[in-house]
C-alpha cells in the first residue's frame, strides 16, 4: 500500500481515480540494462539520500565507490533519522512497502539488515524489473542517453531513447569527447562542416532506434542568442583540436553546436527538453551527484529569441530555481511552443509543486501541460515520485478546481488525464 | 449569477457584502465613446482568448483583424476547449450568464452562434453600456488616455481621464511622436525647454479635463536614476529631429522625460502609477496585444533614488513578475510614497494574487493597499474580474484574520472596503 | 493570554506542547543592561511601529528623539489604526495583554494614556526583566555585541554574547572604528598584519566572555570571494589611516576582513550568522531604524567559494528577500555548513514564513534547521514573536505532517522540538 493519507474525500477520489491509469514517464534516469535496482545500496545510493544524509553529517567517505554494498548501506542507515521528516525518505518508505512488503514505520540503523535482506542481494534481475514495471503500470519511460549510447538490447518502445547533448554543448573542447563524437558516427571531425554532419550522423541514428526527444541542461550563464556559424568556424576548429580557447570563445561554440542541435530536432520533428539552471560541482567536496545547485538569478527572457527562432520546435522546459516557475508559466501561456515540463529536482517538493502548479492550472491550456516525470535512475522510484505529485495534484484540484470554483469530478479528472496522459502522449510519443 | 461556489460560510459573508459595494476602477483601458462591447468578438478578442488559443495552436491568422467578427468568433471557439481550465476562461463564461443569460456550462464550436446572437450584433450601443455600467455597479472607471486624446465626448466624473506617457518616455525618438505631441499642444517643440513647455501644457489639459493620474508601463532595462538634464541636452534635440542616437543617449533622453512628468504630477498633485516589467513585442509572431513578456530580473532599488526624491508623489506600483510581489510588499511598507496596486496581467491568477495578498495584508498598513483594479477593455470584463479578487479577498481574510488572528467579521469587512473602496477614492478620486 | 485563536485542533495540541518549552533566541538586539522596556514608548519605538506609522502618514518628527516618551507614544497612537492589520500590531496588543494585562481588543489614541500608566513610568528596572524573562519561559537569548562591548555587568549564560562584526568589515575605512579598534584591543593597528593581530584579540576577549556566534549582516552587492590579502596590504594601510579609496580597493578590503574572520570563526569554533540583503539608509528621509530595505537580485552562488573553503564552519543564514528562500533551502539540503536561519524582517510574516517552512520541513534534514530567533530589541517582544512562529509551525505541521502524510502527534513534536530546541542549543550553545 502506499503511504498515502489524504483526508479530503474529494481529493481522495481524484487520487484513487488516477492511481488506475498507466504511467508515461517523460524524463528519467533509468538504465535499461538493469532498471529496477538489484540490492537495497541500489536505492539507498540515490543521491537524494547520500547528499541529505552528508549534508546532515555524515562523511562522503561513508559512501564511497569503493566499499562493499551492505556497507555503504549500513553507513547511511546510521543517518537516515535525521532526514526522516523529508519528501525524499517517504518515497523510500513508500518503496520498502509497496515493493517489500516492509511492515515497519521507518529504517533504522537496527533494522537496516534486515531491509537489505529484504530487497535481496543480486536478485533475479530481469524477472524483478518487470515486477517493479507492472505493479507502476508503467507504459512507457524515457532515457538520458549519452550520444554515443549504441540504443541496443531492449525494447525501444518501453525505454524510449533520448539523446542527452550536455557533453557536445558545453564538453566539445574535452578530447575525450570529441574522440567519442568520431567513434560514435564514423565521421572524422575536423571542423563546422564535419560537426554538423556528425551531429545529423546521431540524430538519425537515434531516431531510426526510436529516440522520441533530444535534452540538455543548461547552466544560469548560458544565454542561447543567435550565433554566428562563420565567425565561429576557427574557433570550432581549435576547439576540436583541444587547443587552448578563450571564454568569448567557448560561449560561441557553445551557442553554434546548441542552435544547430535545435535545427536537427526541427528537421526530426523532435521535442527539445530543456533543463535550465544547474550549476556543475559547485559543492565538489560533496557526495557523487550531491554537488550541484544552482544561481536563482536566471530569466526565459534570455531564451526569447531561440523560442521566435524555433517555431517548429517543441521546448518542454523545466527551471531548477522554484522562484522561477511564475515566469514559466508566463512563458507557456505567450509562445505556443513552450511547454511546462513537470517540477525538477530542487523544485520537486510538495510545497514548491502546490504552489507552482495551482498558478499553471489557472494560467496556462490545459494541452500543453506536462504534469511530471521522475527524473529516477531506479524502476523502483517511479511510483512514490507519481503518488507524490498525484497527491498533490489531488488536492489542487479538489480544492481550487472543484470547491473554489465548482467544478465537477469529472471536469478535473479530465484536466487530470491531460496532465497525465494525453499531453506526454501527444507531445512525445506520437509524431 | 456570478459563478461563485464558495464553501466557506464566513468567506461567503465576506463576498456577499462586498458583492453590494458599488466598484472603483482604478486603471482600465475602456474605450469611453464604445465601452461595453458591441458584440461576441470584440469580447472574445479580448488578448486573453486570442493569445491563450494561440499558444494552445491557433494559428494568429485566424483572428486576423481583415476577418469578420462572427468568423474571429467561430475560428477562436474551436480552441476554447484547450484553454476552459484557466481563470480567463471562467471570466467569460461569467460575462455569458451575467450579462446574457448564457444558460450553458461552456462555450463549444457547436454553441459559438447561438451566443454569437445572443450576445447581438451591434446592438444599441448606449442602453447597453448603461445596463452593463448599472449591473457592474460601477461608481467610476479609470482610462488610460494617449497624450493627444482630446477628452471629449463623455462625463469624466464616470470615465476619469489617466494620463498615459509611454510613447513621451519611450518614443520621443519616433517622428510620429513629435508631431502628435505639437499638434496636440500647439507647442512648437524643438529643445528641452520647448519639450517642458508642451508637457506642462498637457498636464494642464488634462487635469482640466479630469484627469486623475498619470501612467506608464516601464520596461525592466529602465532605471529612473536622476538625469542630468543639461548633458542631455543635444540630444534632446537630435531625438526631436529624429536623428540617430546612442543608446547611452536613448537612456538619458528616458530618464529626462520621465523625471519632468513626476515633476509634473508633483505640481499637478497626480499619483503617478508605476507599471514595472514588460518588454514589448518579445514574441512579434503572436497575436495582437499577446507578444509582450517580462524579465523577471527587476528590482525596487533601481526605484530608490525616484522614490527619495519625490516624497510628495504618490507612487502605486503594479510589477509584472509574481516572484517580485515580496519586495513591492516591503517598499510600501517603507516609503510612504509606494502604494501597492492592484495585481496585474501576469501577476493576476488567483494563485499569485492570493499569496501576495495575505503577505500585504500581514505587513502593510491598510490604509495604503489599493485592492484591484480590471485593466479592461471592455465593461464587461470589470465584474468578473473583480468578483475573481473579491473571492480571493474573503477567503483570505476568513482563513487568515477571522480563523487564524480571531478578527470580528465586521473588523474583515471594514478592511475589505479600505482597499475596494476608501483607498481608491482616496488616493485617486479626491484631491 | 496569547491572542492565539487556532480553530484546528490538531494544531492547538501541537501550539500548547510547544507554547510548555522554554525559549532559546539565537538572535536578538537585547541591551542586557536594560533588556525589558522601562516605558511605552520604549515599545512603541521599535522600529516597525515608527515606521509603518511613518508610512502611513506620520511625519519622522513625531517620533524624534528629542520628544518626550509620552509625547511620542501619543503621536504614534493616533496613527495606529491604520497598521492594525499588521501582524507586528499583534505583537503590541498580544505584548499589552500578556504582560500588562491590557483589557481592551485594541490600542486608540483615547486609550492610550490608560496603556501608558499601565505600563509604568521607570519601574523598577530589574524586577521586571525577570519577570518578563520568567513569563516568556526564556532559557537564553543571544545578544549582538559591537566589537568594543566591554561585556560586563550582567550574566553571559542567559543573554549570550555575539560578535557583530558590520563595522569591521564595511566601515574600516573610518576613522572612528579604527579607533574603537585600537582603544578596545591595545593593538596599534596600522596594517594587515596588526589588524589580524587586533581581530584575534576580539575573538580572545569575546569567547572568553562567553560569546558563542559571530554575525555579520552583508549588502546585495558583496559577493565574498577568496581575497588576496597581499594585493590588498597597501589598500589596508591607506584605509586604516583614513585615505581616499577606489570602489575596487574598498571591495578588496571588505572581502581581506570578512575573510579572515571566518577563519577566526574557524579557528574559535564559532557559527558565523550571514545575513544576508540589507541596504543601509536607502530611504535616509525615514524613521531611525526604518530606512533599510532590499534589492531581491541576490544568490548565495556568490557564496559558494566561501562554503567550500571553510567546510568546517557552520553558517546559518538568513536571506532578507522572502522571494530568495528557496535557494536557501536548496543549499542547506546540499552544503553541511550551511544552516538556514530562523525568518528575518522582511520575510519575518507568517504568510512569507509558511510558505518557507513548508518547502524547509520537505527538502533540510530536520537536525539543520534552527526555526526562529526573534530579532528584538526589548525582551517583551520575544514572546509575541516567537509565538507567530509557533503558530505558523503548529498548522504546518498538523496540515502537511500530520494530515497529509500521516505523522503523529508525536513525531511532529520531535521535529518541532528539533527546530526550537535541539538545533539551537547543539548549533550555538554547545562546543
């Protein structure tokens, strides 16, 4: 069972309503060569809590790669009641119970071995991830993939490829990636022209595997104004050279590779995710995945003219800063192709969710709204993350929708369904 | 009936008696001479329903201005149903059964003619501006008048003139501009001081012609720091030849201007409202009236110097960007002079104006908040709009003062009429 | 009785639990000398009083220092019912009838001599501190001492010492607090290397005298980067003679001294309080006290070189724009050392806080978060204060934990005691 108390009857009827539809999950993290986790550091190692759990005081070293799993676990276990009033430890509850069978209130450094028990050491792999995949009711999950990821060994059309560009924007003057760039499509790259045919070598590979959206995350600093491909051209051959590059440089090439990118998802008919505001390894003595936030001070008005550019192009987009959601909103009720794209990771909490999304149901169609994806990296947190936002989209409609403005249970479960279904459906998985 | 489904008991009470308070109007765009609307398109065209079907897909050709009326209305009311979640669309649908008794719960392709008829085709205009005027209880209306309107033709106790300076400030530049502002004051406008003579001259047109404010939109690059009017000079009267400029120069000739007019409204006693944040025309493909945005990187401080200098103008200030409510929410509680108005365009959804408002009304003296104003186009549009803040107002003060603080209903109520009614005549109407 | 009216039972029980525990203030302006107000005016004179008085309408002279005390007090009053739906004038009237026994639900200029006498004329000093000190159930309250506080003459066990240290960081560059330097060290400081001398004998004398933070209320425009105190020698040596400064030397300086406080802080094992946002004297016209505000452009991605260099000193901060909270969320939840820090003027409203909390009691390990500090001048205003706080607290919890997510009573409690409690006292009064 879910660990889902609402005490609203009309908000629970909307989330038991919701609770029978499948799940088409937008953004994640998943590896599908091994999706559901395969032991209990498999989902104690999700950064939320090793982050959480060292920002409350525990050494980084505590879960370092190279300890055994059961260790990593047990270290970690030590600090989790000092987190325990957090939206992220109820997912881990709400997993232990719904996929475990676990009968307790919470996980203890006394209990912990027998959680890890529990989840199983090295389980059946295949037979369990579609367990975790049927009780989700999953229909469909999107991928993160590296550009050079060969898309192959599991069905397409359940883990629905999407090609990841951080690395070809912001990587390009790293030899390393430019070695990949060659590996990856046979093109030896030399300069713009090679580039571009590189990068449109990827776009049809994925394509031809089934990848349904391109996606990047961009730093506050990254303003994507119109470049110039010729005056660029030097500075694109020394990059993939590895030579030496001054910032002003780095900016245009930057802007080059990401606006031609924007070009091949017009010509691929591709939505273009993007993930605004993450600033790399600000904390770098952190925790693996645990050293990023970001600068609040970020506005889509750096972005105009890539959305007037752009027409063709769909932009779901999601801000990392929740203070920034209300220009979002007013961002998606202007340009047609702007679309809100669920609530990300520093804006992925209840409260910051409420607020945001009761201010999208008033402002923005209810066609163009993307209610959320899990951004997980394990089967297993798809479902507490859903019920998490369920919930909340539960109570913002019973109480804004149909209290406050009398609207029946039907007309939210429909706004529901578009939120949930009919949007993720129509803006990734046709066309 | 007013759509209104409100639970709450007290916050009923609370709307009920507001619901017969006569509506001041602070700020509109009503057109005096054609105010309420002569039929379904020139409501449906309101730039709400244009804009919000156009970013659900409407291509903006479809409400083109060469169309018929009837055919702007049939091609918009085939997008309706993507945008019926949103607080517009309940705007509408309450103008339907208040003002033509719409007996439907939606407006859909296959109703738009029936309502295109009800609604009438240029239906005996004064009669109606009248029963509309008497069953908004409207005691006064504000308008947002071009310099060069010559103010004429109706009672301006009921329709009171504003001042707007948006073109002298931001298009002094423009040909067109120049020759509007000579023809309208029969000053020979050639040089600053020439400028100032035909400035003041409005100002006395206007105020003898009823005039109660002065307005203007400002964008987020404008800082209104303290110009040197005596380097301005030159180019001033390059500007006013229409002879290329600088930007430097363009920023100084602003500043220039928009420092006479706050010198005006001292001298002329005007409140001068502040409406901070647009950028015009970032999205030139939209519809007409739906291209502008914000950025949300706008700060009060830019304001101090303005605010410090003319502590004998009253200064109510609306911005743009929700996430800057908190900080207009403290400078009127400082400066005597800041008056925060109303809650506009992007900031007007139930969800933002109800955050802000409980802060304002937690943290700001009552006699200073201005509760609401319609920035109508049309007269139709006053009561709905103002029944969607009256809402918000009772369940805020029955939740946040009569629940919460333990006020009197009566106490709530004497608060209420302080920001519908005293404030705005007090600050706008008398004097 | 506390003016406390909460209908929902659940957050009644939560509220009398807490409303039972003595109160630690991490944070205050307390004079240990003479804690307790001696008159009325010395409450009506706090600053929010003054200033939104002062902001409603009375003119600054009203309340100038050369007035007597009860002319002061009668001329505030007769603006104080146009702030009486602030929730700082509940704090007046809950302090009148806490402490005071005060009948009436309100505080008029008829009435206010009545409050006057109440509240005595120089009463004795000393009987009723304690008296408000055993009321209020204060356990200790940590003062802000100047770097020249002798820190003498009362008991450093109930009121803490703090090291406020703005003007050794802003105002160096005068001679007076060069002076106060060398008369309160003996340290002839005339460069880099006898300034640093002069600070660690602050710090020696403070901590010897029971002192347990240090704080520092830092402008939107610092940004403390790691300085280079080489380069900066000779820019020491002029500002500590009182010579004329480029805006860079001024910089430079201000990052050389704060940065080397915090390794004093490192080295002592003190919290450094940030505060951060004030602009000093941005409204000079205003009452004493009233004249700061904000600019909301700030991000603590300007501190995070800061964050990382002193990984081993612990800064609770508090952010003053309420708009910025949730990148303090954010990098609580990522950087151990940082701690956020109860609710600070600006955002010190219950419906900024509430809004806060929430996302805090979702997203920061509940062992980071020191709830609320009450930022007073006169010990009777701690208990209105912290009792908001409570309230805030109470119906968050019983809605978000208890009722949404299924807590019990007992484990809100833990958290709540956590945030009151246990963190504060661990936090500042401990090591």
């Amino acid at each position: 069972m879910p660990t889902t108390v609402m005490q609203d009857p009309t908000a629970r009827e909307l989330f038991d309503e919701m609770s029978r539809w499948p799940i088409v999950d937008v953004h994640s993290h998943i590896n599908p060569h091994r999706p559901a986790a395969r032991n209990l550091d498999e989902l104690l190692g999700y950064h939320y809590y090793t982050e959480l759990a060292h920002s409350a005081g525990m050494p980084a070293e505590h879960v370092a790669a190279e300890l055994e799993p059961w260790a990593r676990a047990r270290n970690l276990a030590a600090y989790l009641d000092r987190l325990d009033n957090t939206v992220q430890y109820s997912w881990l509850l709400e997993i232990a119970r719904t996929f475990y069978g676990w009968p307790q209130d919470n996980i203890t450094p006394e209990l912990i071995d027998a959680l890890y028990d529990r989840v199983g050491q090295e389980r059946d792999g295949h037979g369990w991830d579609s367990e975790v995949w049927s009780k989700t009711q999953l229909e469909t999950v999107f991928l993160t993939n590296e550009f050079d990821d060969a898309l192959e060994g599991w069905d397409t059309r359940q883990y629905v490829p999407c090609l990841r560009t951080d690395d070809l924007v912001l990587k390009l003057d790293e030899t390393r990636t430019v070695e990949r760039l060659r590996s990856a499509t046979n093109v030896d790259v030399q300069d713009y022209a090679s580039l571009r045919l590189a990068l449109g070598a990827l776009f049809e590979y994925f394509v031809a595997r089934g990848a349904r959206a391109c996606a990047i995350s961009l730093p506050p600093s990254f303003a994507p104004s119109r470049p110039c491909p010729k005056r660029a051209m030097t500075s694109i051959r020394r990059a993939l050279r590895s030579m030496d590059l001054r910032p002003d440089e780095h900016d245009e090439i930057r802007r080059v590779i990401f606006w031609m990118l924007v070009e091949f998802c017009a010509d691929f008919r591709l939505p273009f995710d993007l993930m605004i505001g993450p600033i790399r390894n600000i904390y770098p003595n952190g925790v693996a995945g645990g050293r990023d936030l970001f600068d609040r001070r970020v506005s889509l008005a750096d972005y105009s003219e890539l959305l007037n550019h752009f027409r063709g192009v769909t932009f779901p987009i999601s801000t990392l800063a929740p203070d920034a959601s209300a220009e979002l909103v007013a961002y998606a009720w202007i340009f047609p192709n702007v679309v809100p794209l669920g609530h990300w990771w520093y804006s992925n909490v209840p409260a910051y969710i409420a607020a945001d999304l009761a201010a999208r149901l008033q402002a923005v169609p209810k066609t163009k709204l993307v209610g959320y994806y899990s951004d997980a990296y394990k089967l297993e947190f798809i479902l507490p993350k859903f019920n998490m936002y369920r919930r909340v989209l539960s109570e913002t409609l019973a109480a804004d929708a149909i209290r406050a403005r009398g609207w029946s249970v039907d007309r939210a479960v429909e706004v529901a369904r578009h939120l949930l279904l009919d949007n993720p459906r129509r803006i990734f998985c046709s066309g």
